[in-house]
C-alpha cells in the first residue's frame, strides 16, 4: 500500500553496506532486517555483490516474506526510482532497495558516504569489511574509519563503541603499539575528549567520562613512565583519570562512567568484546557529519553460507542508527 507524501518527507533512508561478499555481512543483514520488518518512518538501501542472490537464495527468500524488494544495479538508479515513486506517491510502506553491485565492497561504502554527504540518504550502517579486500581493491585507507578519515581529511574522528554495560571511545585506534606514545599528545587527547563529550551527549548520559593511563598503575607516579605525569596531570573537571588499566573495567566501574576513554585500540576492545561478546555491541564513528554504525564484529569467512551468524549486532547496529538520527 502506498504511504502518503507527509511520511515519505518524514522517512529515514538508510544505507547499508554489507562487506566482504563472502562474509557473514549479507546473512546478518538479512536476518537483523527480518526481525525488524518493514517501518513506517524507514527505508533501507541495501548495497550488496551482484552474486549474492544465487549464492545465497535462501536469505533473499527471508526478505522476501517481509519486504517488497525492488532489486537495481546502480546506487543512482535506485535514488532515482525512489524519488520518483515518492513523487508519485507510490512508495509501498514495505519496499525495500536492492543494489546489486559489481563494484567492490570498499566502494560500496565510499559512495554510500558521499550519499550521506549530499543528504541522498539521512545515515550509513556498515556491515563487516576485511583490509585484505580493500588493499586489493586498490584503496590505500584501513578500515571504515580510514576511508572516512581519507574523505574528511579535517576532521578528527574517534572509533566509539555503545555496549550494554559500558561505552568506549579510542584515543587512537588502527595504529602499531610501538607508534602509541608519539602520537598521544595533549592535542590528541583533548580531541578524544571532546568527541567523547559529544558521544556523551549522543548516548544521553550525564555521567562524568573516565581515561585510562597508558603504562601499568597508570605510570606509578613516574616509576613506571612519565606518560601520565607529562600530559594527565591536569584533566578536566568532566573527566576522571588517569584509571589503572587492569582495574578500569571491574564491574564496580561499569555504571559510573558514562564513557570510558582508551588510549589504543587492544585496551579498549579487548574488555570490551570479553564483556559483550560478538553478538552485542555497536561501533560508532565520532566525528563524522553523518550518525555511522556498524557491526561489532568482523568477517567470520569460516562460517560464510552456513546459517550460523548472529545478527543481534547488525540489529542493535541499525537500531542505534535509527534512534540517533
């Protein structure tokens, strides 16, 4: 049945992305969009391989009970079509957009981005994306927050994850270990801070913010470093900190802060994922001009076709997606 112009101008159209064809991003797209159905203030883009439907019917079937699936092979051609069925007033209140692509997954979000960009489309959920495919594809960014850090080369962007328990934004994120200590800086820390202060204000909370300190005991008082003696000494009055780090995430703490600010990547996601696991959790980009999340977890090509993904992550992915925007 078609929606009326009033709530077409209302819809949320959001994009998803579904990584590696030959990962479990497809499956748990299909699955979290079953288990939500079709929405009244929702529209949804999926971008997906061009193969994907004859190397897995039985996910397409799955939408199909729920979703009218209008299946193209371009992103514009979609827009357009979209445009015109709103212009219409045609647009069935379960429709669902196709793309079926022979473009490469890393392409696939960098125009879902531009889209963003240009208010094609109001967000992006980002299903998982293996480096290995985007090396090859001839990019030169790592991961999702590179290719955005590659478009918007001017803002400072933060990898933030919302879990049940407790929240984590990344001080710095895909870079070596032994790189760490030069690139935080009292600048780079009051960039985290600041995005972790927005992250804040996304997740409603008015908890204060804790940072962890770099070394053991959070340096001891400089027997063991002077990380935390040279750039934590004076930190705001919002934030708490330096916290040892092997006794920041104990479950006393896990309701007093409303984020906690991690100085490298293993820091934060390794207590985070131990919490939560694979099948919970969703990852953020701070510092971008439009609300991405993703899955919290990656590819899992050893389980690829075998009906054995989670989706409860893309489902809390696109939940959280809708709720912010």
């Amino acid at each position: 049945m078609p929606t009326s112009q009033s709530t077409t101008t209302r819809l949320k159209k959001v994009a998803i992305t579904t990584g590696d064809p030959n990962g479990i991003g497809f499956e748990v797209t299909a699955k979290a969009l079953a288990d939500l159905g079709p929405l009244a203030n929702a529209v949804f883009f999926i971008y997906r391989d061009r193969n994907q439907q004859k190397a897995q019917p039985k996910l397409f079937k799955l939408l199909d009970k729920s979703f009218v699936r209008l299946t193209f092979a371009s992103e514009q051609s979609a827009f357009v079509f979209f445009d015109l069925m709103v212009k219409q007033k045609a647009l069935p209140k379960n429709v669902l957009f196709d793309l079926a692509l022979s473009t490469s997954a890393a392409q696939w979000v960098v125009d879902a981005a531009t889209a963003c960009h240009k208010k094609t489309v109001s967000s992006l959920v980002t299903g998982p994306l293996s480096k290995t495919l985007v090396k090859d594809a001839g990019f030169s960014f790592v991961g999702h927050t590179g290719a955005f850090r590659a478009m918007y080369p001017k803002s400072k962007m933060h990898m933030a994850f919302v879990g049940e328990n407790f929240n984590v934004l990344l001080a710095s994120d895909h870079i070596a270990l032994e790189k760490v200590p030069q690139f935080l800086t009292k600048k780079t820390l009051s960039e985290a801070i600041i995005n972790a202060r927005k992250f804040k204000t996304l997740l409603k909370s008015k908890k204060k913010i804790a940072i962890l300190g770099l070394n053991p005991h959070s340096g001891e008082k400089g027997m063991l470093g002077q990380f935390e003696k040279k750039f934590m000494s004076k930190l705001p009055i919002d934030v708490v900190g330096p916290l040892v780090p092997d006794a920041a995430f104990l479950k006393a703490n896990w309701n007093k802060y409303s984020v906690f600010i991690c100085l490298y990547h293993d820091q934060g996601l390794i207590p985070f994922k131990l919490v939560h696991g694979q099948d919970s959790g969703v990852h953020i980009t701070m510092g971008l001009p439009f609300v991405r999340t993703s899955v919290d977890h990656g590819t899992a090509f050893d389980i690829y076709n075998k009906n054995l993904a989670n989706q409860a992550s893309m489902l809390d992915a696109i939940n959280l997606n809708l709720k912010l925007i």
